[in-house]
C-alpha cells in the first residue's frame, strides 16, 4: 500500500490493525482508494456512519478471503467502487478483480 500510494502521490493513513479501520481517522479526511478484509467491510456496513464513510471513498478492494453472499445485495447499495481481489505474495499485487457493484459487472 505504501508503494501504491508513493507511486500514484497519494497520501496514506496508516492504522493498527483493527475490525474498524475507520477507527482514529478524522471524520472528515479524503480517502481515494482502501484495501478491507471481507469482516472490515461487514463491520463498516453495520452502521450508517459507517456506510457514509464507505460511500466517500473512491476505490475499495476487498481481499484475504470470500465475500459471504449475503453480503452481496449490500454491497451493491454502495456508491464507492467495490472489487474483489484475489492475489499472491509471489505476485507482490493483485493478479484478478472482479467488480462487485456498479453498473458494469
């Protein structure tokens, strides 16, 4: 994430390791893209606060494990850009996406 940011001259929050990773940052701050695990997506979607803060962002991906299907009609709700990643420590990035909301799936 450090790289990604460095490369494309974004700024970068770092936080603890957390179930809410929205947790400490300001409510306010500007985030162009996240990296979530499947349960911190859930989590931020169980509260409105949360789902606003979600819908503020560009670019959310989601990787580390399978997104529950029941999870599936929430997501789409979200106008933030939602993908599926699936990648590999010897790739060092994401090798697929699938696209889990919006118009072109």
């Amino acid at each position: 994430m450090l790289v990604r940011s460095l490369e494309t001259g974004m700024n970068i929050f770092a936080v603890a390791p957390s179930s809410d990773p929205f947790r400490g940052l300001p409510k306010d701050s500007r985030i162009d893209f996240v990296a979530m695990v499947p349960y911190q997506l859930q989590v931020a979607m169980s509260s409105p606060q949360g789902i606003e803060r979600l819908n503020r962002i560009n670019t959310v991906l989601v990787g580390g494990a399978t997104i529950a299907a029941a999870w599936q009609h929430a997501i789409q709700q979200l106008t933030c850009r939602v993908f599926s990643t699936y990648g590999m420590t010897e790739t060092l990035s994401h090798i697929a996406l699938q696209r889990l909301n919006g118009t072109n799936l």
